[in-house]
C-alpha cells in the first residue's frame, strides 16, 4: 500500500519545490500560530466572561478544560489519519472546525454554549498542531528539517506565552467576544495557503480505520484529563471518584494496547515504541513540560504577589521566557546540519533548571531585570530541548509513519503540561500550609474560616480584618504564598535536570542524507508488506479450518 503523503513532497510531484514549501509552511505557521494562542488565550479573559453569565463562576473551569479535553484525544488520531489520507484534507478539517468553533464562541449567549464552542476549537486545534509538525518532515530532507522544526518550535513557545497578553489586551479595549473573533481573517489566510499549494491526494480505497483503538484511546485521554483537572481541587484525590476515574483509565490503556496489537492498520502502531530514539524523546517532551508548565502557570502570578511586580510587567514575565526560548529553538535548527541534535540534547536540560533555580531565589522587591535575565536562561535551556527529540525522531522514522510518530510525540508533551500544572498547583497546596503555620499566629491558623490551601489569596482582606489586633497579617500571608511557589519552582528544576536521563538514551545517529532516508522508506514498506501477507495467511489457515470442522 503506498502512503498518502509520499507524493505530498515537493520534488517528487513536478511542482516547484521552493515556491510549494514557501506556501504550504505560511499556511501552516497561520494555523499553528492560531491553535498554540487559543489555548492559553482565555485566561486574561476569564473574569470578564464569567461576570457575563449567572453560572459563570461556576462552569469556568470547563472553558479550558473543554479545549484541553477535545485537543488531547484529536492529536494522536489526526496524526494517524493524516498518514492514511495526507496531511492536505486534515489541516482543512482542522482549519474550519477551528473557525467555526471560534465564530460560534463569539456569538456565545450562554456559558454551556461557549464551552461547547471551546470544545470545537479544541478539535480543530489538535488537528493542526501535529500535523504541521510532520509535514515538515514530507518537505524537507532529514538534513534540513532542525531549522524548520526550529521555528515551528519558537513559534509554538511564543504564542503559547503571548495568549494571555493578547486576550488582555482585547478585554480591555473591547468585549471578550472579540478574543474569538480576531481568529477569522488569520484562519481564513491560512487555509487559503494551504488550500491552494497543497498536492491532491488520493486516498486507498481498501483503508481500515481502526474505530476500536480510537474508542478505547479517546476514553482513557478523556479520563487521564479530567483525573489532573479535578483530582485534588473538586474532588480529594483519595475520593471515590478519582479512584473510579484512575481504575477506568487503566482498563481504557490496557484494552487500547490489546487492541493495538490485533490492528491491521493500528491507531498508534506500538513497533514504534521499540525504537529507543522514540521512547526517549517521548519521555524527553512529557518531563520537561512538567516543568514547564509549571512555571507557565504561575509564574506571573508569582511575580505579582509575592515580587511585587504590577499587574501590567507580571502579564509581560512571560515575554523574556519565550525569548530565551526562540534563540535556542531557531540557532539550533540552523546549526544542527554541523553539529547534530545530541549537544542541544544534553545542554538543554541543566541550563533550563540553573534558570528555573534562580527564579525560585527571587525575593520581595527583586528588579524586573533580574526577573527578566533569569526567565531567558531558563528559556534557552528549554529551546534546546523541544524541537531537537522531534528531530531526532523523525530522522530514523519511515514516511509511512511520520504523521502518527509526530502526533504521539506532541501527546506527551501535552500531557506533561497537563498534569504538570495540575500536579505543581497541588504541590502548592500543600506546601502553603505548612508556609502558613510557620507565618501566621497559631490563633489565626487555626480559625475555622481560613482556608488552607492558595485560596486564601481570595481571603486576605477578611483574615486582616477579623484580626485587627495582628500588624502585618496580610505580610505574612503574602510569604506563605511566595514561598509555596518558590518551593514548587525549586521541584520544577528538578523535574526539568531530569530531562537529561532522557537525552542521554537517544542514540545518536548523524542526521540522513535523501538517499539514506529513502531507504529507510523502503524498508518500512518491505516490512509492512510481509506484515500484510502473513495476517492474510494466518487468515487463510483460520478459514480452512472453520470449513474443516464444519465438514466433518
């Protein structure tokens, strides 16, 4: 069987190669730039779209959920079908769910209706990203994709930081529905790219799909989510329903790899994970967005409560973050034809924790420049990182797989920010109790009203009140909050210097000439095609003896 997206590369179509690539990776940053934004966009806008509705406050946390939800259990499918019918008609599909998720979330009237508009987007929004990503590997021979994974890299960085400043910006000089709206013009741009420059592809008509491993897939996603969701904040993780959820996702897993291995045609094909190359840059991406989305989370907040920063230069933090992190991505990628992907690997992780550390020592009126310098260090570290396991990947990775490899390599990045943030949020939790009790009167402490956990932020000025006999209540309340977070970056650090056992396992193979890759290709195909006449074999032998025994 011939793979969809052999003939999706320039060069090998009689069509311009510079002129077609140019095209199609303009449409694709678009759509990529798009998705990467609506996943953190919300945030700044939150306030303003709960006081909208009566049960705003009551469902928000469904906004991001939602978008997180339906983007998680995509990516590995749209990966999957991307290699079965090309990565064109994917992009499209991706491309008008998005936008018309993000129409239908301007026009909300109710809160039930934006979460299900959040929901579209986030289908759309998991079927961009790593399909972006593996067309870069139908485009560009194994010598020349670092600089292109490099900037798509960046770009998944900048945007992904940038969210929040655009959605506050917008809610400010306008209504938060126009956080959606502003999606249009630039979707509409990126698919007309796409669109037009993209080769047509012809399906294979004797395709399986494999419905039984998009089922058991998507309910063990959809559990792990909703488990670092709402573990530990609406339900205690010792609870019932948490246990409930993490026995039922352990049944979906263990049914989804049964399941995989009788496939013919596999969801998720698990010969990938015997690639050593593979399992390392998937565990690679999981640890190092634990730790980064840790920061991600709460660093602004971090500066703004505890630093002292205002509210305007703690939104903006953020901003030397991705810098540091679009000069390693993209220098990398430009240098990686010379030096190869295994020193990016490897000086990634330990500079990224030094800068994550030194976050962790900022104090009570720290100057924004030091802020700022140690944010770009721990941007550089993680620019090394995050582009250069895809890379490594891609570069022993026949076509025929290219789009299911990258999509299952973006799964575990985004589940490390999944439960990283949900994690590092119960992380500091936990801590501010302890931070409390050393901080605050044991009379105060122990008050049935105080809460403890970091909701008492929302509390500070009743706590004060109720205590007027205490000067500096709300000082020491202020501390207990900082340094639960300073903590929590301090095991960010440490789950980043981790990275470094994953980076240490990738082997290192020099980045493949055309040749060396087309062989590959042949390889695969071989081996797939002997897969196929066996299972027809074996088929065969079943057959014949069904009709024996019905016979005698």
């Amino acid at each position: 069987m011939e793979n969809a997206n052999v003939i999706n590369a320039p060069g090998k179509s009689g069509v311009n190669p510079r002129t077609v690539r140019t095209s199609i990776m303009i449409g694709l940053i678009l759509g990529m730039l798009l998705a990467c934004i609506d996943g953190t966009v919300v945030g700044t806008s939150m306030p303003h779209i709960t006081a909208d509705f009566p049960n705003g406050n009551a469902l928000y946390t469904w906004l991001i959920t939602g978008y997180l939800l339906a983007e998680t259990i995509v990516t590995p499918i749209a990966g999957k079908m991307s290699d079965l019918y090309g990565r064109k008609p994917i992009f499209l599909a991706g491309m008008i769910l998005f936008l018309g998720g993000s129409i239908f979330a301007g026009f909300s009237q109710s809160m039930e209706w934006l979460i299900i508009a959040r929901v579209v987007q986030g289908l759309g929004g998991g079927m961009l990203i790593p399909v972006a990503m593996a067309t870069v590997a139908d485009l560009y021979e194994p010598q020349e994709r670092g600089k292109i994974q490099g900037i798509l890299g960046a770009i998944f960085a900048i945007a992904s930081a940038i969210g929040p400043f655009i959605g506050g910006v917008i809610v400010d000089h306008a209504t938060w529905h126009w956080v959606f709206f502003v999606n249009v013009p630039v979707g509409i741009l990126a698919i007309a790219f796409t669109a037009i420059k993209f080769p047509k592809v012809q399906a294979d008509s004797n395709l399986k799909i494999d419905y039984p491993g998009i089922a058991t897939l998507s309910a063990f996603l959809a559990l792990l989510v909703m488990i670092v969701t709402f573990g530990g904040s609406t339900y205690a993780w010792a609870s019932v329903e948490i246990i409930g959820m993490v026995l039922a996702a352990i049944i979906f897993l263990g049914l989804f790899i049964y399941l995989e291995t009788r496939s013919e045609e596999p969801l998720v094909p698990l010969r990938l994970f015997r690639s050593r190359t593979f399992v390392a840059g998937c565990s690679g991406l999981l640890i190092m967005s634990l730790g980064l989305f840790g920061i991600l989370t709460y660093v602004a907040m971090y500066l703004q409560v505890y630093v002292g920063f205002s509210a305007t230069n703690s939104g903006a933090t953020l901003i030397p973050l991705t810098i540091g992190m679009t000069i390693t991505s993209i220098g990398s990628g430009f240098l990686l034809k010379k030096t190869g992907y295994m020193p990016w690997l490897i000086i990634g992780p330990p500079i990224s924790a030094i800068g994550l550390y030194l976050i962790s020592t900022l104090g009570m009126g720290s100057p924004q420049s030091e802020a700022s310098l140690y944010l770009i260090i721990a941007g550089l570290g993680m620019g090394c990182v995050m582009s250069n396991f895809i890379v490594a990947a891609q570069n022993i990775t026949a076509r025929r797989d290219m789009g299911v490899m990258t999509s299952t390599m973006s799964l575990f990045r985004s589940i490390g920010g999944t439960v990283g943030a949900a994690l590092i949020g119960s992380l500091i939790n936990n801590r501010m109790i302890t931070e409390l009790q050393s901080h605050l009167p044991s009379d105060v402490f122990n008050a049935p009203f105080v809460p403890h956990d970091t909701g008492i932020m929302d509390e500070i000025n009743n706590i004060v009140a109720a205590f007027p006999q205490y000067t500096g209540l709300d000082l020491g309340i202020i501390m207990s909050y900082g340094e639960s977070l300073s903590y929590a970056f301090v095991i960010c650090s440490i789950i980043v210097l981790a990275t470094l056992i994953a980076s240490l396992l990738v082997k290192r193979i020099p980045l493949k000439t055309d040749e060396e890759y087309e062989q590959i290709n042949l390889e695969a195909e071989r081996l797939h095609e002997e897969e196929l006449a066996k299972r027809m074999e074996k088929k065969l032998q079943k057959s014949e003896k069904h009709k024996g025994n019905g016979s005698g």
